[in-house]
C-alpha cells in the first residue's frame, strides 16, 4: 500500500509513512486484509455502459452544433467510471479493456456523425438516414470525404477522450 498523503510505498505493517510521518488509516489496513475482488466480466458490461454514454453524447452534442470536446472528456471518464463501479476495481487489466473500447465507441460514435452530415446534404436529393450510412464506405475509398478534416476531427476527439480518462488511470495507479 501507499501513503495517502505523499503516495510513498510502505513496508507491510508499518502504522505511520516514513517519509512524511502521516498515520495509516484503518480504512487502508481494512484494506490489506481484504482486498476487494475485481470482477471482470461486470467490469466490461461496465464500462461498454459507459463508452455507449459517451457515444451518444459525442453524437447528440454533434446534432445539436457543439464540437466533440465536452463528449469526449466525457466519454473517458464514464468508460472508466463504469468499468469501477460494477467491476469494483480498477486493474490494469480493466484499464486495457475500457481503452480499447474507447476507441472503438468513439471511433463508431464519429463515423455515425459523418453518417449524419452526409444525409443532411443529400436528404434534398430523397436520401435516407439508410442510404447515407451505406454509401459511407464508397464516400472513404473513392475520395469522397476530406481526409484532412477527418483525421483532424478524430484525433481531436481521441485528444479529448484521452484528456478525460488519464485523471482516472492516473487515480487508479496511485490506489495501486
Ligand atoms: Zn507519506
């Protein structure tokens, strides 16, 4: 375990930090003795729960004209938060798990925006909802979406997920 104050590792059994004197509490002793049992498999229903907030935030703050940063800060943190909360702990493992499927929400959650954007400008024409998210794929592979634009918006996106979720592996490093 670590001090609460200055985060220093403290030998087994020891009642005070050696560096900065603070007391251990018993909450930490507690602690020790019975370490809370992680649960995965709740862990990852967690954290989809989670990730799935934070993609249809990222898509309907998108809708309503705000750009993604609020959404993805969001979307790190309750990927996360979820992962805790049901798997009652957040292992290293957990932290692998909830990133990855950061990614991957929010990579889904962006793609479901330019789905968005792509039938605003052709619903004048008959399309649908439908028929705008099928034609996505030939849109990527013939040139038909500005790269440039993507690749800024996602990474943005990606900043701003990353900005949300290293308060919370770094919290959970220190409990470590
Ligand atoms: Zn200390």
């Amino acid at each position: 375990m670590n001090c609460e104050h200055c985060g220093t590792m403290l030998a087994e059994g020891s009642t005070v930090c050696s560096v900065c004197g603070t007391a251990v509490t018993a909450e930490q002793i507690e602690a020790v003795r019975n370490p809370v049992k992680e649960n995965v498999g709740l862990g990852i229903l967690g954290a989809l729960i989670g990730a799935l907030i934070g993609g249809a935030s990222i898509v309907g703050l998108n809708l309503i004209g705000y750009v993604a940063s609020i959404s993805g800060v969001l979307m790190g943190f309750a990927t996360l938060k979820g992962y805790e909360l049901l798997g009652k702990k957040l292992s290293k493992k957990g932290i692998v798990i909830s990133v990855l499927l950061m990614i991957v929400v929010t990579f889904a959650a962006n793609m479901v925006c330019i789905g968005i954007e792509v039938y605003n400008e052709f619903k004048v024409y008959g399309a649908t909802l439908a028929d705008s998210f099928a034609i996505l794929p030939e849109l990527f592979m013939n040139d038909g979406i500005d790269f440039g634009a993507f690749f800024t918006n996602l990474g943005m996106l990606y900043a701003f997920v990353a900005l949300g979720a290293f308060f919370i592996i770094r919290d959970a490093f220190k409990k470590v």
